[in-house]
C-alpha cells in the first residue's frame, strides 16, 4: 500500500463519518496531513505515514 492510496481512503473514511460530524476537512498529501473541524469546534489534526515492514 502506498501513501497516496492510504490518503484517499482515509479521506473517504473521515468525509463520511456520521460520527464525527466533520464540517472541515482539509488534506495536504505530501505532509500525509489532515486537519478537521467537527461540529462542536473540536479541532483535530491526524498524520498518516507508511511505517518500515519487520523485512526492510
């Protein structure tokens, strides 16, 4: 899996969550950042990165 790959899930995933209740999602791939607002005002930032498989 690559990073790209991941992002664009990861957007899906969070873009949809009723849970959440995201109103602000802001995605800047090269830094593997999101940054989202819920309804309530709660500010959240989440870093993906591709972690080194035990083998490499």
């Amino acid at each position: 899996m690559n990073l790209l790959y991941l992002m664009d899930t990861m957007f899906d995933l969070l873009n949809e969550s009723n849970n959440l209740n995201v109103i602000e999602l802001n995605e800047i791939e090269s830094s593997g950042l999101f940054y989202l607002t819920t309804a309530d005002g709660t500010k959240v930032e989440i870093k993906c990165s591709i972690l080194p498989s035990e083998h490499d």
